[in-house]
C-alpha cells in the first residue's frame, strides 16, 4: 500500500482538510479527511479527481497553430484536417497520439474517449492487421499512462445533400469500410486489454446512412459498449437531414433506436427544444467540446438547457487547439454568460462533474475520490500567478494545465512535479508533429 497526503481536497461532500489516500492494487482503499501527515507522500495545492477527456481526434493535434491563416469555417478546416490525415501510417499515428495523450496527462487527464476513423491506408486499402491504427492507439496510451476508450467509428458515406449519401472523395476512403457490415466484422476483431474500454462510434448522420444506423447500435448493444456520435455540430448538417430524411439528426438516431443511455452527442450545438426533450427522455449524455466549438466557429451549445433537463454533460478537448481542461470546464459557464448576460449558470462543483464524467466513457468506477474507486487524482498548486490568492473551491476557474503537479492514473505517477515520466512531453510532440507533415 502507498499513502499520500493533501491539505485540501475535494471529495463528493465538499472541500475536506489534511485528507490521506491509501491506495493499493491501482485503488483506493481508504480516504480519510482530518488525517495526520505522518509516513505518506505530501501533494500539494488542492487534489481533485482524474479528469475524463471525453471527446478526442489524437491526430488533430498536428493542426494547431496551421489553420488560421486564411480564415474560412469547419467546412475548409476540414481540407486541412484530410491533407495531414494522408501522411498518418501506424507508427507515425503511435508517436503523434503518445506524445498528444501525454499532454492530455500533463493537464490532468487520466483517461480519453478517442473518436478513431482513421482506419485505412490511403487509398482504402486496408492494413495486413485491419485494426493496425486502432492498436496504435492502444499503445500510445500505454505508454503515455493514461486509459483509454477506443471509440471505433463507422463512417460510410462523404456527406448529405437532399438528394441523399454522396460517396467518399478519395481522401475519405481511408475512414471508410464501405459497407456497415465490413465495418462491424473489423470492429468487433479488436483486441482490448486492461487499460483499454473498447466503445463503438456512428461518425455523423452525414457519413453513415439511416439504414445503417440500427447494425452500429446493435454492436455497442451486444457488449455492453457506449455509444457515441457527432451531433448537430453545424448548421449545415440539420438542414441537410431535414431536407433529406424530414428530420433532425437527433430525431434521426432516435428513429433509427440508437439513442439510449449508452450514447453520447458530441458537441449538440445546434439541437432544437424536441431534441433536447428527447435527449433526455431516452437518459443520453452530451459531450461538449468548448475550446474546440470557439475555434471552429462552431457555435454555441445549450448547455443551461441541457443541464436544466437533466441531461449529464461530460467534456473533450476534441481537435486539440487547447490541452487545458479548466478551460474545458470554465468555458461551458464562460459561454453561457455570453448567451445570457448572467453569471453563475453553473456551480464548480458542477463543472468539475462534467469535468470527471468517466461513466460516459466506460469507466464508471473512476471520478470520484472514494474508497473503492481507482485511484485516479490530480493535486493543482495553489501558489502559481495563476492560482495565488483563489478560493480552493473555485480553482477550476483560476487553474490552468501548467498547475497541474501530480497525477495518479490508477494508483501509478503519471505526472510528478509537473513533469511526465515520458520526459519532454513538448520535444515529442514537436518530432511526431514535424514527421507527420513532411510524410504527406
């Protein structure tokens, strides 16, 4: 058993003093506020639980900082995203999703949902192991020490238009499998280990036909998997389905039975009052991806709304464009008081609800710190120019990643010091970065 000790802590009844951890066979055996720092590892700031990266494009990561030069919307950041896809093989994705979910552990997170279509070699061929990229991802997270959900996405068609489905475009085939069924036969071929949740995923309304839905749902079914899906990111995407199916894509899934409390809507920005009724009739969660939303101009999302109908929201980094999960979490409150020209739409505690929704990704044994779950926290300094002088309980709207100290994904250092046990977490990602362009 290790033991370790924190001054303050924020467990599910509130902030609690000198609070020790016992942790053994990856969790924790006992919590115990009003302890004695007597034998134990001394954390310091506050502790609070693992974050949960809910919503990930590992991949993405490559496009920050190359994308704002010429202006446009989703629809022409999207031809950047194709160019850097064309030059990913295994290895390369292994270094550039190693380095990127080692960032992720630097800012707190201790476990990611990642949203994975890039399935292929160009062209469409597939790989003489079909989950070759799948199992790259795997290891990444292995070896970047935080765990993994590996979201595999089917992803069919190149788009809607009212007249229906268009192909994929030759960039696009490396995402395809053609048909659902080809998809489900590779899918259902994954290997998984222990630090793995394998999770199924519908990329979009867009890139696979209605009556491919129910064989996707069936899958996650079968195991016991969670369910998630691209949802009303863009105004573009509703009024296509509506032309086409006479629908919403909310309404879509849900004729099709796949909405359910197994799925997650990424992203939800433009939902209508029905889909959110419907959303929380059928107990499903929304993942919201701020810093991601604001960069794409994507809009924003009715998180108040939500909130108000109880539908549980969980959170993403998504493209990557910011590694910081405060700002995940204080941007869901931050954009509401846009919105609404009121402060104080949600509590800290509730952002760091959202903010620790492991459930939503297979994990529903992590996310809180309680005797019994893993053992999983981040300890945030209090003394940096960024959090000298904050109230404790609302660190999460003056922390940023750069205060994250420590971090224990089930019971192991991850992060110590502010360092990962990888090493120069920014020299990797530059390398993985560099090689992932000069390949196309």
């Amino acid at each position: 058993m290790t033991s370790y000790f924190a001054e303050l802590a924020l467990l599910p009844d509130g902030l609690a003093d000198n609070v020790r951890f016992d942790v053994a066979d990856g969790r924790f055996t006992a919590v115990i506020p009003n302890s004695e720092a007597t034998g134990v590892r001394r954390l310091p700031g506050i502790v609070l639980p693992g974050f949960a990266n809910c919503h990930s494009h590992a991949f993405h990561r490559a496009l920050r900082g190359r994308t704002h030069d010429e202006g446009g919307t989703f629809w022409t950041w999207r031809e950047r995203m194709y160019a850097l896809a064309a030059g990913l093989d295994p290895d390369r994705y292994l270094a550039l999703a190693r380095a990127t979910y080692a960032e992720m552990a630097l800012a707190g997170a201790t476990a990611v949902g990642e949203f994975h279509y890039l399935h292929h070699a160009p062209g469409g061929r597939p790989y003489a192991d079909p989950n070759a990229m799948g199992d790259a991802l795997r290891a990444a997270a292995a070896e970047a020490g935080i765990r993994l959900t590996l979201f595999d996405t089917c992803y069919l068609a190149g788009g809607l238009d009212a007249n229906g489905h268009l192909p994929p475009d030759a960039r696009q085939l490396r995402f395809s499998d053609a048909t659902v069924s080809a998809w489900a036969e590779r899918a259902t071929a994954r290997r998984g280990d222990a630090n793995t949740c394998l999770g199924v995923a519908i990329h979009s309304v867009r890139a696979v036909p209605r009556d491919a839905l129910p064989t996707v749902g069936a899958a996650a079914a079968a195991d016991g998997a969670p369910l998630h899906v691209h949802v009303s990111e863009q105004v573009a995407e509703n009024e296509a389905c509506l032309e086409h199916y006479g629908m919403s894509p909310t309404a879509l899934l849900e004729d099709a039975g796949v909405l359910g409390p197994a799925t997650t809507a990424v992203h939800a920005t433009h939902v209508t009052a029905a889909d959110v009724q419907s959303l929380a009739e059928r107990a499903a969660t929304v993942c919201l991806c701020p810093t991601t939303e604001r960069d794409l101009a994507d809009g924003i999302g009715p998180a108040r709304q939500f909130f108000d109908a109880a539908v549980p929201i969980s959170l993403g980094s998504d493209q990557h464009a910011v590694m910081d999960l405060f700002e995940e979490a204080r941007g869901v409150e931050l954009h509401e008081r846009l919105q609404s020209q009121q402060r104080g739409r949600f509590l800290p505690a509730e952002l760091l609800g959202m903010l620790t929704a492991h459930d939503s990704i297979g994990w529903p044994d992590a996310g809180q710190l309680v005797a019994g779950r893993r053992a999983d926290l981040v300890a945030v300094r209090l003394d940096s120019v960024r959090t000298a002088g904050s109230g404790p309980d609302q660190v999460i709207y003056a922390a940023g990643a750069p205060d994250v100290d420590t971090v224990l994904v089930d019971g192991r250092i991850v992060v110590q010091d502010g360092q990962h046990v990888l090493g120069d977490v920014g020299a990797l990602l530059a390398t993985a970065i560099e090689d992932a362009w000069r390949s196309r």
